[in-house]
C-alpha cells in the first residue's frame, strides 16, 4: 500500500464495500481520507470535505473523531472551523487526552529551561504517569534532557538522560558525543559517553535485554541491534581517533563498517583512516584502494590512501592517475550495476 496509493485505496475501499461501519471509525476514516488525498492529489479535497461534512453529521463524535475533523480542516486552512469543532471538543471533553496535547506542547515551545523544568513537574502532577503514558513522559524527560545538553549543561543532562530507557539513553548519549566530538568540547565526557552508548549496544547485540518488537522479524531485530551497536561503535572510534588511541579503536571501526556492509562512506572512512594508522601499509593501502574502486571511498579516505602512497614512493607525482585507474573501476562498476537494474 505504500508504494502504490492507487492499490492501497482500492483495498480501503473494498474493505468499506464489506464493511461500511468502518467508517465511523476515526482511525479508518483519517486512513482512508489520507489515501484519497494521495490519490486525487488537487481533486481531493471537494471529496474530503464532503466526507467530512457526513462524518460529523452523524453526531455523537468521539474525541478521536474530532480530532480527524480538525486534523483535515487545518490542512485546508479552515481556521474558523478549526476553532469551532476545538470548543465543541473541549466541550463534550473536558478531561480529554486534548489536555495532555496541548501541555505537551506548551513544554516543547518553552526555551527557558528553568521554566520548562516546572511545566514538565506540572504535567506530571496533573497526568500521573502509568503504562500508557509511559512513552510519552520518557519523551518529555528526553526533551529536557537534549535541551539541558544544548545549553552544554551535561551534569543536569546526564541527570535528566539517566532517568530515560537505557535504549533511549544511549541514543541521546551517542548523538551527544559525535556534537561534542565535532566541536572539541569536553572530549573525554564526550569520551566517556560514547563508550557507555557502545558497550550498552553491543551487549543488546550478544545478549537483548528487551522483548522483540511487535511487527518485527527476528532477523530485522537483529539488523536493527547491529546498526545501533555500528552507529554508536562508529562515534566512539572517531572520538578515540581524534584523541590518538588508534589501537583501541581500530577493531570498533571495523565493526561499524563491516556491519554495514563496508558499502557506507562515513563508516568507511573511520575505518580506512585508522586502517592507515594502524595497519602495515600494504594492508591498508589494498583495503582504501578496494573502497576507491567500489565507488565508497570519501574524499578523507582517499586522503589516507593519499598519504600511504606517499610515504611508499616518497613522493606524490603520479598519485592523481593512480587515483583515477581506481575511479575508473567505480565508475564501471555503476554502469553495470544501472544496466542489470534496467
């Protein structure tokens, strides 16, 4: 259905051939209001507003209908009937799940961290947090949390960081780290980050410590462990390389690249670039040039590669056609692959 709206359309519609009572339901309607707009695309919008105009017809609307309305007149830039269904919500809810929307968003626009500190206390007071908001209250912590790290506030970042899901924990860490890194600030807590986020990773890898996702496989789970513990690997090891500790990060290099399959330029460059500083250079230089020739070589890979070359001849005259032999055999190697994809 996502890549073809025509054919998810018709399955919605046949669904509602069987069916019609689905669309009462708030969640099938805005599906399938969603796929129609997708569908017509500029001749949708005379159908969507005369389903509309049935849907609320039939009165008796729940919050979740309401919201669909709105959701839609607000694409259509319907501001006063926006603000007319929003009163009739807030209306028939009093105590609705509106409440919790628009303290969310109160929180998200408050820039003073004082300030969003105690809307944050507030709506914890006035929504007591239990398994179904679970989710949503972690996303407030993290808010703060990532709001305390961009004002370089780590003690009261890592406070607010530590009371989060160690999944969504490392990942602020790991995101944190690389900024830090980047930007030569505070390196060795930057340091000391991406290692915590690493070695969380890599352990989920070996051993989860959480359930499989629901609607997914266990080899995507897998692929989906894998590429954080690369992710957070690779963070590391360029924070190791920029403090001069080749060795230790080499290997951490290597996994994040081969992971992906040595097929992603950033993660290759980490790896060639501690290829060249901690390999025999006939090693190093046989594994750059096979990044060059596969078309997944940066412009600091090539750079390595570059300075091997160097140091092998003594001198950079006739690296330039060298580098080109090994470009040409990219370049013929995205040929075919575009002429077997034809």
């Amino acid at each position: 259905m996502q890549n073809d709206p025509a054919a998810g359309l018709a399955v919605l519609e046949e669904g509602l051939q069987k069916y019609p009572a689905l669309k009462s339901d708030a969640t099938f309607f805005g599906t399938y209001l969603g796929a129609i707009s997708r569908v017509k695309k500029k001749e949708a919008m005379p159908v969507i507003s005369e389903e509309l105009l049935q849907f609320e017809k039939k009165g008796n609307l729940s919050e979740a209908g309401y919201n669909t309305l709105i959701g839609f007149y607000t694409r259509d830039k319907r501001k006063e009937k926006v603000d007319s269904l929003t009163a009739a919500m807030k209306l028939a809810y009093p105590d609705g799940d509106w409440k919790k929307t628009e303290a969310g968003m109160l929180f998200a626009k408050e820039k003073d961290l004082a300030k969003k500190t105690a809307l944050y206390e507030d709506f914890i007071r006035q929504f007591p947090p239990n398994d179904a908001t679970k989710a949503g209250v972690d996303n407030l912590r993290s808010q703060l949390a990532n709001a305390y790290a961009g004002a370089k506030d780590y003690d009261k970042f890592q406070q607010w960081n530590s009371s989060l899901a160690k999944s969504a924990a490392a990942m602020n860490s790991n995101n944190l780290a690389w900024k830090m890194a980047e930007n030569d600030d505070n390196i060795e807590l930057a340091k000391k980050m991406a290692y915590d986020a690493t070695m969380y990773a890599k352990g989920e890898v070996e051993k989860p410590s959480d359930k499989k996702p629901e609607g997914m496989t266990s080899k995507q789970w897998k692929q989906q462990r894998e590429t954080n513990y690369a992710m957070f690997g690779d963070t590391y090891a360029f924070i190791l390389y920029k403090l001069g500790d080749f060795k230790t990060a080499y290997p951490i290099a290597k996994d994040a690249a081969t992971i992906n399959k040595l097929k992603d330029p950033e993660y290759n460059e980490r790896y060639a670039l501690l290829a060249e500083k901690t390999l025999p250079s006939t090693e190093s230089k046989k594994l750059i040039e096979q990044f060059v020739k596969d078309g997944v070589a940066s412009s600091k890979t090539k750079e390595a590669l570059k300075n091997i070359y160097v140091k092998e001849k003594s001198s950079e005259a006739g690296f330039d056609t060298y580098l080109a032999a090994l470009e040409a055999d990219a370049k013929i190697k995205k040929r075919d692959e575009i002429a077997k994809s034809i």
